[in-house]
C-alpha cells in the first residue's frame, strides 16, 4: 500500500524520539589547542532521575593534514556510564570517558573531521551528568589514556604540526527507560 504525503508526514513527526542537544563550540574558547578544553554546563536542564543514550555529531574547520595514521579519539567525562576498556598492563575492564572516533575528510589543505550518529554506538549514561565543569579530550588512537601512560593530544602528522582546529560538538541526550 501506498502512503499518502500526509500520512508519511504524521508518522515522521510522530515517531521522532525526543532529545536534548548540548552544543560545544570551541570557537568561543580561548585555548590554543582546541584537542583539550574545558567546558562549563548547567546539566539541571535535563530530566532529574532519567537515563540517557547518547550520541554526538562533530564537524571541524579545514586544516591541513597529510594521509593520518593516528585516528581521533574523543574523550568526555559524562559520569556513570557503561563505557569500558581494557588494561594493558592486567585482566581487567577499567569504566572510560570514552566517546568515540573522528573521521578524517579530505586530504592536504582542505581536511577536516567529522562524525554523526551513525558513526560511533551510544554510551549510556544511568543519570544526567552532574558535575557542571567537564573537558573534552581528543587523543591520538596511538596515545589515549588507556594505552599509554603518557596521553597525547591529537596534532596532524605535517613536519610543522599543528593542533586540532576548531569544531562544534553536539551531544544528543535521548531519554530512555531502564
């Protein structure tokens, strides 16, 4: 059966999940390498008591940048979340602020990151962040926190390297019930 304009609009508008969108930019900050800054963020606007899958989008300026070897990881510190990773050093499942990856658009003079929803899982927060000062972090897949005892920031791989540009970040709360 064939659905009619209307009907296929009513079931897009009524099948959305809701969610709350948190936007970061860096642009408004005043650190020089956009890889680690420290936001500030009245999370009482979000639901008290709710749990939340959660997403991000991320878009940078260009930069320039050569064929990369080490991917973007981004870090946040959200709170409790079901995110984990292993030690190398022993058995075990150490709780990240782990987000997820970026990917590398372009190459030479006109390179930028990216991601959307599509890209990386949800993390699951049991409930909103408390903690009003938080960083994100954008390390080196080869020096992240969990690999290595001394985390680098992500810089491109030229011969003068440059640090990660400016972007915005969009973290998407879906409530959800558990």
């Amino acid at each position: 059966m064939i659905k009619s304009f209307e009907t296929v609009s009513n079931d897009l508008t009524y099948n959305k999940k809701k969610s709350y969108n948190v936007i970061l930019n860096s642009a408004g900050e005043s650190e020089t390498n956009k890889g680690e800054i420290e936001y500030y963020f009245d999370w009482s606007v979000l639901p008290v008591d709710t749990a939340f899958e959660v997403y991000f989008t991320f878009m940078s300026n260009v930069t320039t940048t050569s064929s990369s070897t080490s991917t973007p990881c981004v870090y946040i510190e959200l709170g409790d979340t079901n995110t984990f990773e292993p030690s190398s050093t022993q058995i075990c499942a150490r709780k990240s602020s782990f987000l997820g990856t970026l990917c590398l658009n372009g190459i030479g003079s006109n390179t930028f990151f990216r991601t959307d929803e599509t890209q990386n899982p949800p993390i699951y927060l049991h409930t909103r962040p408390k903690t009003n000062q938080f960083k994100v972090q954008i390390y080196k897949s080869s020096a992240t926190p969990w690999n290595s005892s001394s985390p680098q920031l992500w810089t491109n791989e030229q011969a003068t390297p440059a640090n990660m540009p400016n972007y915005v970040l969009t973290l998407k709360f879906y409530p959800i019930e558990i």
